[in-house]
C-alpha cells in the first residue's frame, strides 16, 4: 500500500467513538474474508469492558482501496486527556463525532481545541441519527459556532458533514438513514479529506514516541510516527526530554495491520510504528539519525489538578490478601505508571512509604488504584484534594465547567447544593421536563458529589465536567460533613450488634465480615462521629419468653465501589484497598489518638 491515512477519533465521553471504530474495521477490505464478532473491538482491557469507556487510546489499521488508513480511538473522558494530547502528534486529521440528539459537549471542546491546535483536517461525523428526537440541522449549526469560538481557521471551519449510525453500521453525505448501507461514504471522505503525509521519506531519521508499552518477548515498545526519513531496525540516537543524546540499537519494527502488528525491515515517513530496543524509552521523546541528530518539540501535556496520597497498608489486617505490600514494590509500580502515562505525576509523602500522586481528575487515579488492586497490590489511601498554586502572591485553584441534565422537578434540590459548593450558574433552559444547567465551579467543590448528585436525582441525572483552568481562591466552603459510624472493637460483626447499629445510620457492612476497631462500618445519620459495637452478641440463657423467635431484621446495606470510597472519605479517614476488600478506616486508629489529634487541631 503506497498511500497512508493517519486518522484519529475524537468525541465527548459515550457519543460513540469505539463503535464507530468497530464498523469501519467490519467493512475494511482488511477483514472481508473473516469476519469480526462482538462490539466495542478495541476496547481490550477488562475495565474498559465493565465500565464501557475507552482509557487508553488505541493503534489499528484498515486497507480501503489499496490505501492503508491508520486509526487511533481516543478516550472521550475529561480525566484521560492526556491521551488525546499525545495521539495529536501521530495523525494529519480527526473525526470529531458528535451525538446527533445532544450537540457538542463539554469535553467536545477540550478535543476539538487540541485538533484544532495541531493544525489538523477535522470530519464532522453526526452519530446517532437513529434516534427519535435526533436534531441534526441544529447539531451542525452548534458545531460550526464552536468551530468559531476556538478560533479556527477558514479552512478548518469549512468541515465535511457524514452523518451516520455507528451502531448500525452505516453512514451517508445526506441525513436519510433510508439511503444508507454501509460505512463507504465514511472511507470515501478520509481518503478526499484526510491529507496525505507531509513527510520526506529521503530526509534524515525523525521519529517520535507518543506511546509507550510493554511486551514480555521484546520488552519495552515504543509507538510513534516516522516523521521524516526511512525507519529500519539498527543503529540510531535517542534523545530523551531533557534534550540528553545517547546511541542505541533498534532490534524490531512493526506496523499496524488490522488489530495487530507485523514485524517489517523498514517503514517510510507518514507510517505509525510500534520499536523496541531501548529499555529506558519514555513519551515524548525522540529517535534520529547518528549523523544528523534533531529533536522533535517535546510534548507539552497539561498539569494534574488532583492530588492522593498512596502509602503502604497499616492496618490490622495488613498482608493478609495482598500479593505486593510494601513501599518498594507500590513505588516499583508507581514508576512504571508514570512511564505510561504523561499526565501523572508522583512525589515522596511525608512519612516513610507514602507518595504523593496527582492526577487529572478523581477517575484518573480511581482506575490506577483499580488496577493496581487487580494486580494484587495492597495500599492505604487518602481523601482526594486539589492543588493549589500561587500566582503573583495570590492562592490560585482549579475550575471546573460542569453541565448537567436532570428531571426538571429535581433541578431544585440540584442548584441548592451547587450553590452550597460555591458554584456559579452560567445558563439554565428547560426542554420536555428536562433541565440543562451549566455552572462554573471549583474543582473542590465537585469531590466528593457525584454520588450525592446521584441519589438526588434517583439516577436520572447526568453531570459532564471540563477543566477551565486556574482563578482565585473562592474562600471555605460550607459543605455539611458527614459522620461515620466507627467499630469499638476488633472481631466479627454480628446480626444483633448491626440492628443497633442500624438504628443510627447506614451500614457498610453485613454480619459475618471481619471488623477492627476505628473501621468505618457506615454513616451516622448526624454529622458527627459515633462508636457502636457491631460484634455484639445476644446473650442465649436456658430461660424462655413470650418475645423468642420474634426478631428485627437487616436493612440493605450500602456496597460502596471504589469511586464512592473515595468520595465519602473525610479529612481524618483512610481507604483500604486490597485485591479482595475496601475498607474504610479512620487515620487513628484508638479512639484516646483521635480525641488528641482533635484537641492539637484546634489548640
């Protein structure tokens, strides 16, 4: 194939980004003779599976016509955005997709500004048309002013329109899902649209790394794109981001065919490849030619807004369900991250055995510490906080732009509680017993709501965010703390000692599961904490009564997943993650510790 298409995907969080992958791998010539089963294709990794959202951008490549066009799926999440800034470097242009019902949202923007900074061609594709209340004309007409506001240029702004239906597999130049039958006028727009590679195949060796991976028989992969010259397996220099040059020996070269990669002896500028070779090999940095060395720009990636404390697990049940449980191995594991992911950043904590590690978002470290745990770690937690900065000798903090749609009749409850967080409406309009409401609001007064958000709108509500950037520090916040509930005494709960219990809250726990004393085992229904014994037990006698075998029984109990742990966590609390369990603690474990540690703080 002597002509290339490098292409990625760029969407809001669920506008259909990876089934529209699937469709065009479907009817690629690359799979006509076998045919591929299931949906969501390249959404490999289990947690992509459970959640069905995209994590790590993907690398695939179809044939159409004799051209190979290489696509990239991206995340649509406001927390992964790190992966969309890197996959900017590797394609010449982008299919913005857009839901056809719902228009550009918040994280529409924050990928078509990252396209259209890159300078690339951008498709306008409209997905879902098949929806009943699909609004198209309007979804276009959104698009262009957005276009606009992000200063793009006459060029970029003059964009193709497909419109199509992902999920069915077909796309057309007209909005008339009638006349459609496959994904053809899609191919047909990339090859006229898309353009070719700018690149010299006879100038000297540039290669960038815009991903880095790693295989058990060849150890540690880069991805990027030639960006000028031939690429062959051999000698090379390697640049890394500090601008240090070293030599090194590049032992294998792939390309992208289909879902997988094929080892070749050279491939031409304008090609995504997968290397390896250099064991120390991180993103963004560079692969040249010995002789004529030249550094690509290093990728600029924006700063983490969210800050966790990870430490080694202390305690009581420490060691028991956990594979790798001390510093050395969560440090071990953390470093490795870090060479994955550009958008992370980890620092030492205070004591020994913590790290203090930032990210983008409350999800972007929730599914770090998810995996983690699947692999077997064991760690305790902090409370998520922002991070602040100081500009001019003023404190600074992050905000957020937050869009959210709820039933109309719930948009009260909704405002009041925004308000609470310091939030200020920016728009409010009402459509079919639909709010939409969008606020301004610091990054802050989101940690910990999203869950509350949930239960006030009875799971109707949906809530999208976008990073705006850093402003003044907006003051305390009158937030209504919580207060646990907290274990007297080590043992196992019992049925009799959690009906009490009940009585104050809700619980977290059911009877059997094995307590500690300073676990949280639910919420006290006032904003206080309260010790209770939930090991108790009824005291049996040889002495019958008229009440025996009338007895209450157990409320439903709470099962918190990880994201709402970490959002209940209070200041003074800790989250106990092992393969097998979370548990909430507090920091002091002895109830005298924590009445100390409270008189120390307001002495």
């Amino acid at each position: 194939m002597s002509e290339i298409r490098n292409v990625a995907i760029i969407a809001h969080v669920d506008h259909g980004k990876t089934t529209l992958a699937d469709a065009l791998l479907k009817q690629s010539e690359t799979f006509q003779e076998k045919t591929l089963e299931g949906e969501t294709i390249l959404d490999m990794n289990p947690i992509e599976r459970e959640r069905g959202i995209t994590i790590l951008s993907k690398n695939c490549a179809v044939a159409y016509k004799g051209v190979k066009i290489n696509i990239v799926d991206t995340p649509g999440h406001a927390d992964f955005g790190g992966e969309v800034e890197r996959v900017m470097s590797l394609v010449d242009g982008a299919l913005l997709l857009v839901d056809a019902k719902e228009g550009p949202m918040p994280q529409t923007r924050f990928v078509l500004k990252k396209a259209l900074e890159a300078g690339h061609r951008i498709v306008l594709v409209v997905n879902k048309i098949d929806k009943p209340d699909a609004r198209p004309d309007w979804v276009v007409d959104q698009v262009f002013d957005l276009f606009v506001t992000l200063g793009a240029s006459d060029e970029q702004t003059d964009f193709p329109i497909v419109y199509a239906s992902a999920k069915q597999g077909v796309a057309g130049l007209e909005n008339n899902l009638d006349t459609m039958t496959d994904v053809t006028p899609l191919f047909e727009t990339i090859l006229n649209e898309i353009p070719k590679p700018k690149n010299d195949s006879s100038a000297p060796l540039q290669v960038s790394v815009a991903n880095v991976n790693y295989d058990n028989y060849k150890g540690r992969m880069g991805i990027g794109r030639v960006v000028r010259g031939t690429f062959k397996p051999g000698a090379v220099l390697w640049i890394n981001r500090e601008g240090k040059s070293a030599a090194a020996k590049i032992t294998s070269l792939y390309t992208f065919i289909g879902l997988s990669k094929i080892e070749v002896q050279e491939a031409e500028a304008g090609d995504i490849v997968a290397f390896s070779g250099i064991p120390d090999l991180n993103i963004g940095e560079t692969i040249t030619d010995p002789n004529t060395p030249e550094a690509l720009p290093v990728l600029h990636i924006e700063e983490p807004t969210v800050k966790m404390t990870f430490g080694v697990n202390t305690s009581p049940f420490a060691g028991e369900e956990g594979q790798f449980t001390t510093s050395r191995n969560i440090s071990d594991r953390l470093q490795r991250e870090l060479q994955n992911d550009v958008a992370l950043k980890v620092e030492p904590g205070k004591g020994d055995g913590s790290f203090i590690v930032s990210g983008r978002g409350e999800l972007h470290l929730a599914i770090l510490i998810e995996n983690m745990r699947r692999e077997g770690f064991e760690l305790q937690v902090s409370r998520p906080q922002v991070i602040f900065k100081e500009e001019d000798g003023k404190k600074m903090e992050p905000f957020e732009e937050v869009t959210i749609e709820c039933p109309e009749e719930m948009s009260g409850s909704v405002i009041e509680k925004m308000g609470r967080r310091k939030a200020e409406m920016k728009n409010m309009r009402v459509e079919n017993g639909s709010a939409f409401l969008e606020f301004e609001i610091p990054t802050r007064g989101l940690i910990g709501y999203r869950t509350e958000f949930m239960m006030d709108t009875k799971g109707q509500g949906i809530l999208n965010t976008l990073f705006l950037g850093y402003q003044p520090f907006l003051g305390t916040m009158d937030v209504a703390p919580h207060g646990s509930l907290i274990a007297f005494e080590a043992g196992t709960a019992m049925a009799y000692g959690l009906v009490a219990a009940q009585e104050r809250g809700q619980l977290f726990i059911s009877p059997t599961v094995k307590v500690y004393e300073g676990m949280v085992v639910g919420q006290n229904s006032k904003a206080e904490d309260l010790e209770v014994n939930v090991c108790r037990e009824k005291k049996l006698s040889n002495m019958r009564s008229k009440g025996d075998g009338v007895s209450e029984g157990l409320d439903a109990v709470r099962n918190l997943s990880l994201e709402e742990a970490l959002e209940y966590l209070g200041e003074d609390e800790l989250l106990e993650v092992t393969p097998k369990s979370l548990r909430i603690r507090k920091q002091f474990l002895k109830s005298h510790e924590r009445k100390r540690s409270k008189e120390a703080k307001n002495a």
